[in-house]
C-alpha cells in the first residue's frame, strides 16, 4: 500500500468532469484498488458520483491510497492528474 497527499487545484474543485476523469483512469486498473481521503471521508475513487460526494473544493487535501498490482505506478499517474488540475 503506498500513499500520497494533494492539494485540488482546479478552480471549481472536483465536478463531473475531473471526478469523470479520475474514475476512467482508475478502471483502467483494476487490480489497484484506489480510495480518496479528504475531508473526512473515504472514497472508492472507481466511480465519479462517489468522488463529487466528497466536496472536494479548489485548496483540499486529498491523500490518495493505492493498493495492489502497479501501486506505485498508479499513484503517480493519478498524482499527476490532481497535481496538473486535470488539464483545467
């Protein structure tokens, strides 16, 4: 299991869009589980609606968890999305 702390960037936070774009990354490997922390809620980051319930505005601290096949990988490629504001 390995694990990193973000900061949402985007201006509107996480909407449909990015959460969309987060849950297709993540299904492309489906044997890493990935779980959002933030705001005191954990998230399977497999599915958008569950992504947006977090509220997840522009500034929050979101720790990604990565378990399984390609963890290290995984993380950083979703690491990467949150860190370039989804290409917002």
């Amino acid at each position: 299991m390995v694990s990193k702390k973000v900061t949402v960037v985007n201006e509107q936070g996480m909407h449909m869009r990015p959460a969309g774009e987060l849950a297709k990354a993540v299904k492309a490997h489906p044997d890493c589980e990935v779980t959002l922390n933030a705001n005191g809620k954990t998230v399977k980051a497999k599915a958008p609606m569950q992504i947006m319930s977090a509220c997840m505005k522009k500034g929050c601290e979101v720790e990604i968890v990565c378990d399984g096949a390609d963890e290290q990988a995984v993380l950083d490629e979703i690491a990467g999305m949150f860190e370039s504001g989804f290409g917002e």
